[in-house]
C-alpha cells in the first residue's frame, strides 16, 4: 500500500505540473463539507492512506505533508510510514500552520490549487488572505484525482425515506416558517443550505449515502415564496416525491444549483454560512445579489431538541442501555472462556444494539482499545489490528446506535484485573471531570469553552490533561457530531441553550500504556430564575453503569459520591423492568451504592 501511495502522489504531481501549480491542497471533505463521506469523496484516504476523520494534504513538487489533530497523532504517525508524507500536528507548538509550510516551501509568485467546492467560505478566506501576504496565488483547479483515481467510486445513489412525524415530531411546514422567520430578523430572504444534516432535519427525510449518518446529497433553497430541493431523482421513491410536490416543494436535479443560483434576482438577499458553504456555491452567486454571512439557520434551530424530540432521545436511551448491560453481561461471562479480542467486542457491541427496536445501525464505527490501544484516541479496530483481551488492565469502548427516536454516544472504560493505586486515581479523576461537569449549574449566554475547565480542574491539580474536546453536540436521528455549540478549551462563540444535547467526556491516555474515558450525553435544561438572572443546568440522558472497582473513593468528595450513586439508581430503575430477569441481579450489583 505505500508504494501505491508514493505512485498517487507522483502522478498527482505529474497532473500538477500539466496544469502549471506548484501545490495542491486537498482539504479531505466533499461538497457539503461532510465530517464523514461518501466512499467517492475519501479524497484524503486514497492520496495518504490515512483514515481518520480529520485532516488536510498538501502536496508540492518536492514534499507531502498531512495535518490533523490530536485525536488522530498516534494512528496517523503509524499509518504514513514509508509513505513520504510528513505529519504536521495541529494546535501543537512547534509545528507549522499550512499557509506557514507553503510559504517555508514555495517561492514567491508561486501558485496553489485546490477544488473550491470542498473547501469552505471560511477556509478559503483565511488561505487566500495568508497566501497572498507570501506573495503566493490560490487557484480554482478543480478536482485533479480524477484523472490519476481510475477506479474511483460513483457518487452514492440510494432511495432516501421519511423520518415519520410520530419520531421527527415537528413537520415540514413548521420547520420551513420557522426557518423563514429568522431569515426574516437576520435580513435575509433566501437561504441555501449545503449541510446534509441540516437538510434531513429541514425536510424530515433521512438516507444511507454515508455510513453511520442518515443522510443523503442534496442541496435546498428555501424563502417564503419557495422551497426547492435539489437532489437526483432515482433517490427519490415515487410516492415519497408526489408527497414533497403536494407540501410545495419543488424538486430539481442535483447539479441544478449553480443554474439556480445564476438566475436569482437582483438584490435578493442570502443567507450563506461561511463555515458550512463551499467557495464554489459562493463564487458562483451573482453579484448583483447580496450575500449576508451568519450561521445557518437548520443547525441553530435543530441544535436546540423540542420537549417531545428529547422524551424520544430518554427512549432511544433506554434500549442503548439495555444493550449495553447485554454487552457487559456478555463480557463478563465470556472473557477467559472463550477467545475475544478488540474486533469481537466491536461486533458484539453492534450485535446487541441491533435487537433493539427502530434501530438503524451505529452512529460511528466503535472505537475499542485494550491497554495501549486505549490511549490511540480514536483507535480504528479491524480484524487484522485487534489485540486479543485477557484479564488484565482496562478496556476502552467508544460506541453509539442511530436509532429512530434518537442517536446515542457513550463511552465505558472497565477494570479487568486488579489496578494500581496510579490506575485507580486516573480513572477516578477522569470520573471527577465528568461528573463536575454534569454538576454545572451556570447563567444565560455561558459558552462551552467557559465550561470546560470544570472538567480538567482535577486533571491538572495531578498535572494530567487530555488533548481534545470535553463535549460535541449530538444529532436526532443524525450526525453524531453536531454543531454550532461545542464544550472544548478553544474559542466557540455559541452560547448554550436549554435544549440542546452534548456529550461529556474528559479523558486521559498514557501513551504505551492504557486510555481511558468515561462519557454520557447530556441535555441542557432550564434551571431556575434569581435576582442575578436565569439559570441552566444539564441533566444526563445515557443509562450504563460506570465500573466502581476502578475508583478511588477516597478522591471522590460527598456531591459526587451522592452523584454517582443516584446515577446508579436510576439507571436500575430505568432498565431493571426492560432487560432480561437473569440481568437484572447482574445489573443490581453493577449499580449497588459505593
């Protein structure tokens, strides 16, 4: 496979000098400026064989360099040896931005291509701008790997369907006014939206173009005077497209956008968001209309989950639950009789979701690291990767189910041998981080990044940390990573509201040695109103037993040893009527009181 990359990248340098640039930045997304993609769009992947979900490639005559961030360093570093690209680690001292590296590698009057249509607003904003200043020109050249992907994947083409009302909850006409509305008080009329999680949510409809997402391409135009959904037409059933005719809904084809958009009147006023609009749907507006730049108005709105959306996600909930006490039940019973191995429990993991009712499949491919693998942040298992499991140290398990009425992300990391005294105080301040956060209680137009500490303030007394974000929205039906709010230490203007629903997860890995995690999703709620303003609070949504054999006790203080075991209650309470009778002892004892 490395030689394979080193002929990619030579190739692509042969197509670079035909058209006469001297770099080529593949930014490793699509259209839609997808976390996830489409076999079709895993640009990044076939041009480094790196396959993490983050990440940037540039490409010059002479040098290959991939930038991604600390949840991918280990596997990227493993996975481009031999190949001859050069990993830059993000946000790490020491190592250099991308316009920086170009400038450091490139003459001046130098040029760079890139394709347009997978780099957003933004990004090509803040690129065009630290190129110009080196003297350096950003170039529209379009996607040159199709010319050296000879076997390229075709564009997904499956049927899409309807996220029936009694698990969307609020139909398509409310959604559409409600978008129109606050186009109205942002000074908007049109709005196009490119984020396919914005455009399941906008029309109730879900798909299987992407794995573990249930989306589908497309695109939307939306205003008080049209809705147009811009999609291929063989992924739409029959029935599904007279019922979408029937709401006033116009269907166009997929490549029809940039057609529509150069027929747009003058001095209609359009919403783009600079982060989720790629530089060509921008380009390609007229410039007799007038663009506004704000956030998207889908992702604000379905950020914020309805009273009867988040009733469902307590129920999608309780069967991830009761999966996952199958699981440890499971475990528990087989480790030491039978071989397992990091892969098994991946499959196991699936296995028992999939007995749930209106289950969909996962919501990403589980993460499952045994001793050092654990501390491989997003570890990738495969059957040729898997560490066989013994009893002995910690297994990490990152996992989540799309179900109908909700998505789900947790993680668990359990003992299986006796721990050291180290083991059990970084496990149990990774606990502490987590239940603080749980515990927050905080005013109106409080930001995650004003939270974040409260999960590392244990952390650091030890002088321990963790490299990445404590929490990312979590989707309905959806994405399991969703914006615009975010709980990490980097700066998010959006602040948080009642509604919205997130992951908490603080963490520690000790590279060579084990990771570990503890992660429930959590909702934002109304708390009280006083003198000083109003309040929130979050409240925790997942159902799993946390191992109480890992913990230190004595670190913990009375709030969070109350915590811990009122968690624990309810989560018997919750799942000891739904799981199987010879569980329920099993679940009794996982959850008895510290």
């Amino acid at each position: 496979m490395k030689e394979l990359i080193k002929e990619r990248i030579s190739a692509l340098r042969s197509e670079m000098q035909l058209i006469g640039i001297d770099a080529y930045i593949i930014y490793g997304t699509d259209p839609h400026l997808s976390e996830y993609l489409p076999d079709h769009w895993q640009t990044r992947s076939f041009i480094s064989d790196f396959t993490g979900s983050a990440g940037m490639v540039i490409v010059t005559s002479k040098k290959a360099a991939l930038w991604t961030d600390s949840r991918y360093f280990l596997q990227a570093e493993e996975q481009l040896i031999d190949t001859g690209i050069d990993l830059i680690k993000m946000r790490t001292p020491g190592y250099p931005e991308p316009a920086e590296w170009l400038n450091k590698n490139l003459e001046s009057g130098a040029s760079v291509g890139t394709d347009e249509s997978c780099i957003s607003v933004a990004q090509y904003s803040t690129m065009y701008n630290a190129l110009s200043k080196c003297q350096i020109q950003l170039k529209e050249t379009g996607d040159l790997l199709n010319a050296i992907w000879p076997e390229r994947p075709s564009l997904p083409n499956f049927e899409i369907y309807e996220h029936e009302l009694r698990f969307a909850c609020t139909n398509r006409e409310t959604k559409a006014a409600n978008i129109c509305n606050e186009l109205a008080n942002s000074g908007a009329d049109l709005q196009i939206i490119t984020a396919l999680d914005d455009l399941a949510w906008t029309f109730n409809l879900r798909g299987t173009d992407v794995e573990c997402n249930p989306v589908f391409m497309a695109y939307a135009a939306i205003s008080k005077t049209e809705i147009v959904l811009f999609i291929e037409d063989e992924k739409l059933p029959s029935r599904l497209k007279s019922i979408l005719e029937a709401e006033g809904i116009e269907i166009k084809a997929y490549n029809d956008l940039n057609a529509y958009l150069k027929q747009l009147p003058a001095d209609i006023r359009i919403l783009i968001d600079p982060e989720r609009t790629n530089q060509a749907i921008r380009k390609n507006i007229p410039a007799h209309c007038i663009v506004i730049e704000g956030l998207s108005v889908p992702c604000k709105l379905k950020a914020i989950k309805s009273e009867a959306e988040i009733n469902n996600i307590r129920q999608a909930m309780r069967k991830d639950g009761v999966a996952m006490v199958e699981f440890l039940y499971w475990f528990e019973n087989n480790l030491g009789k039978v071989p397992v191995n990091e892969f098994t429990v991946a499959e196991k993991l699936m296995e028992f979701r999939t007995r749930q009712a209106d289950y969909k499949g996962i919501s990403f491919f589980p993460i499952v690291g045994y001793k050092e693998h654990g501390a491989i942040v997003h570890f990738h298992v495969s059957e040729d990767n898997a560490l066989p499991i013994a009893k002995d140290g910690f297994l990490l398990f990152d996992s989540g189910g799309q179900y109908l009425d909700g998505t789900t992300d947790i993680t668990r990391t359990i003992a299986l041998s006796e721990l050291t005294a180290q083991q059990k105080t970084d496990f149990t301040v990774v606990l502490k981080g987590m239940i603080s956060l749980t515990l927050a209680k905080f005013p109106l137009n409080t930001r995650g990044y004003h939270l974040d500490i409260l999960a590392r303030k244990d952390m650091w007394q030890y002088g321990l940390n963790y490299g990445h974000g404590t929490g990312h929205g979590v989707g309905y039906f959806l994405n399991v990573h969703e914006g615009p709010m975010s709980i990490r230490q980097e700066f998010n203007d959006r602040v948080m509201e009642a509604g919205m629903v997130l992951s908490n997860e603080p963490a520690l890995y000790r590279l060579g040695e084990y990771g570990l995690r503890t992660e429930n999703m959590i909702v934002c709620l109304k708390d009280e109103s006083t003198k000083f303003g109003d309040f929130l609070k979050f409240d925790t949504l997942t159902l799993c037993p946390i191992d109480t054999k890992a913990i230190d006790k004595n670190l913990l203080n009375k709030d969070e040893i109350e915590w811990l075991n009122t968690y624990h209650q309810k989560v018997f309470e919750e799942l000891a009527p739904i799981v199987n009778k010879e569980l329920q002892g099993f679940l009794k004892e996982l959850t008895k009181p510290v």
